[in-house]
C-alpha cells in the first residue's frame, strides 16, 4: 500500500467515524429531546398549555427523519457500488450511475445534517422560551 493510499484510507476512516457519531447523537437528540420533555410533567404541562407542543413534535420528528432518509440513501448507493465493482453490467445501469454520483456528493449528506441541526435548534429553542417565560411568570 502506497503512502497515498494509506493516507486516504486514514482520511475515510475518521470521515466514517465521524459520520456516524453525527448521525448517532442527531437521532438520539432527536427522539430523546421529546421523550425528556414529555416525561417530566411539569414541563409537559407547560408546553401543553402553550399550544406549541405539536409543532415542536413534529419538528423534531422531521429532523429525525432527514437523517433516516439520508442514511437509507447511502446505504442504497453503498450497496449498488459494492456489487457493482465486479459486474460491469450492474455497472451500466442508471441506479449504479447514480450512486457513484451521489457517493462524491459531500454536500447533499451535509444539507441534510445542518437541515436537521436548525430543526432540532428551532425546537429546542421554542422549549426555552416556553419554559423561561412560564417560570418568569409570563
């Protein structure tokens, strides 16, 4: 293995590392945000009473789905790469074409994760309010 070599291999290892703890801690923000909210009910009462607290659901379970949706999205592009290295017939399809397409497109893995931060961000956001002016007496 050439020194290139091993450097990109060092490079897509931490990329991959780093992937996937983003992914890891988007989702469990995502879902684990609403459950802690909801399980202590003074809180829950207070958003309740806000009239927020289906917004604020559903933008956390939108962000949560971006991130099932991208990660479903390359593992289907992963998956037509690797059983299409050998086979040059798989290789001429278009699902093929376009994953190799997608698997150089840095940018569409990285809308969807800043997509699903400013989600949770807005959600969380309206929380703080919510509870910061309930405790202000507003």
């Amino acid at each position: 293995m050439s020194k290139s070599d091993k450097k990109a291999t060092g490079y897509f290892e931490g990329y991959a590392s780093f992937a996937g703890v983003l992914r890891t801690w988007l989702i469990a923000y995502g879902i684990g945000g609403p459950v802690l909210f909801v399980t202590h009910s003074e809180v829950a009462k207070q958003l309740s009473a806000s009239g927020q607290s289906r917004h604020i659901a559903i933008l956390f379970l939108i962000g949560v789905l971006l991130q099932v949706i991208v990660a479903l999205l390359y593992k289907g592009a992963m998956w037509y790469l690797y059983f299409g290295e050998e086979d040059h017939e798989i290789q001429k399809t278009k699902r093929y074409k376009f994953s190799d397409w997608l698997s150089g497109e840095f940018w569409i893995e990285l809308l969807f994760d800043l997509a699903s931060i400013a989600l949770f961000s807005w959600a969380t956001v309206r929380i703080l309010n919510i509870l910061t002016l309930a405790s202000n007496g507003g």
